[in-house]
C-alpha cells in the first residue's frame, strides 16, 4: 500500500519536504505540527498534516517567527496582512543595522589605524591592536536613530519614461517597478530596481529645473551599479544593443568597471569589485 493510502512515517515526510526530522520532531512539540501515532507511539502524517506543513513552510519562508505561524493557521481572526506588515517592520529594521554594519566595518578595513600605519594585507601587523579596537567600538550599536537619513533614492529624469523603463529593464537588466500612469494614460512615474533599493524615473519639470540629458547634450551625474560578473553583464548589455562607452578595465581604485549609455544618452557604470 502507498504511503498516501496510511500516512508518512516522520522520515519520510522529512525526506518529500527537505526537512529534517529534527525539525518535524520540534514542530510536534511546540503543538505546530502534530501528527496520529501508532499503538506504538510512532508518528504518522496524514493528508491534513502534509497539507498544514505546506502552509507552514510558505509562511517560513517569509520569515514569520513560529509562534506567529501557529496564530496564524489557528485562530480565525488572524489576518495575514498585519502579520506581514510587522515581519516587514522587522525586516526594515535588520536591513538598516545591517547596512550600518557594513559600512563601519568597511571603513575600519580602509582607515588608517591610530599610529598613522595602515593593517597589513594579510591581516597582521602592528596595526591589529588598533583595528581590533575599532572594530569592538562598530559592534557595539546599530541601532539606527529616528531622526537620522534611511534611504537614498535615485532619480533619473527623462523625455519618454515609457521607452526609459523599458529600456533600463530590457538592456541593463535591472529589475521592474511600478509604472504609474494619469487619467489620460501618460507615464508619470516609475521606478527600476537593484537589490538595495530603487532608481525613480521622473519626468521632465522646467519648474524644478529638471531636464532630460537628450535635450541637454550633457548629464550633471550618473548611476554607477555593483553586479557579481562585470564581464557577463557587459556582453549581455551588447547582444541586447546596448552603447557600451568603454569595454570592462581593472582601475586601480579596486573595480572592474565599464561604461555604457542609457536611453537617452546620458552615462551608467557597471563595476565588480577586484579580489583584494
């Protein structure tokens, strides 16, 4: 007889869902996941269980906190968007500290340590007992303040945002925000996406002194964009008729970088950062 036909034995349900048992084990005794048992005691998972795991799992992966799952999949009045909206509160949270952290350790690593010497490359010597002490001074807070700057947002200006956003997601392959649109079905705002945030695209505005680089012949800033292959993203901007303005070269400010221009003329950056 199948194993659908009288249950799952708690290995074999750990095997079909990528678990381990240990896991299974945990959701039992915290009353999350609770399965029949045998005459002799051992556990037996039913359609209804595998169907509530499928549920667990999605809600996982989301990162809701387990005691939040089990409110969640018991209690009638839970609502799923406020859960979200509080894991999505705390994901903020950690992502700001994170960056924070990321950015003092990154400038512990480059400064110059109290006696004027620099830390070797290796990682020895007599700059250490100075890094050290910097290092424990980043990791005492994170927190971030009320009053203190999140977020940079980037904003391009052009002509035709239409043609701009799909340009920049097609070419460049940045990934698609939203692309808002008046009463009379003219673009009036957009946005493209990396992973640590959003480039808006707005439309030109003489009131605010804002101009499309195409009418201006000139651009007074540009977009400089991390990837993981400098090299791959640059042969891939080309088959997709890309203008790319110089091929990928090591700088010796510690990239490989190359230059391209955007829909309507004005200059972007793709780099990687060299191996130290």
């Amino acid at each position: 007889m199948a194993a659908a036909d009288v249950g799952w034995r708690v290995g074999e349900l750990a095997d079909l869902a990528g678990l381990t048992v240990r896991t299974l084990h945990h959701y039992d005794d915290i009353g999350l996941l609770r399965p029949e048992r045998t005459p002799a005691g051992h556990r037996v998972y039913l359609r209804e269980h595998v169907e509530r795991l499928y549920r667990i799992s999605v809600l996982r992966r989301f990162g809701t906190p387990l005691e939040e799952i089990g409110r969640a999949l018991d209690e009638p009045g839970w609502a799923i968007d406020d859960a979200l909206r509080q894991h999505l509160a705390t994901l903020e949270d950690e992502v700001l500290r994170t960056e924070r952290l990321l950015h003092r350790l990154s400038d512990v690593r480059a400064a110059p340590v109290e006696d004027g010497t620099s830390q070797a490359p290796d990682g020895g010597g007599v700059g250490d007992v100075g890094v050290c002490r910097r290092l424990l001074s980043v990791l005492e807070d994170t927190a971030v303040a009320r009053t203190e700057p999140l977020r940079r947002i980037a904003v391009l200006v052009y002509d035709d945002l239409a043609r701009a956003h799909e340009y920049l997601v097609r070419v460049f392959g940045l990934e698609p925000g939203p692309v808002r649109r008046d009463r009379a079905g003219t673009v009036v705002q957009a946005e493209v996406r990396t992973v640590d945030g959003l480039v808006m695209l707005h439309p030109v505005a003489p009131r605010w002194g804002l101009a499309s680089p195409a009418s201006l012949g000139a651009a007074t800033g540009m977009l400089v964009i991390t990837v993981q292959d400098v090299d791959a993203h640059h042969s891939g901007v080309l088959a997709r008729g890309g203008t790319v303005t110089y091929a990928p070269t090591d700088q010796p400010y510690g990239v490989r970088e190359y230059g391209a221009t955007g829909p309507e003329g004005e200059p972007w950056s793709f780099w990687t950062p060299l191996a130290p």
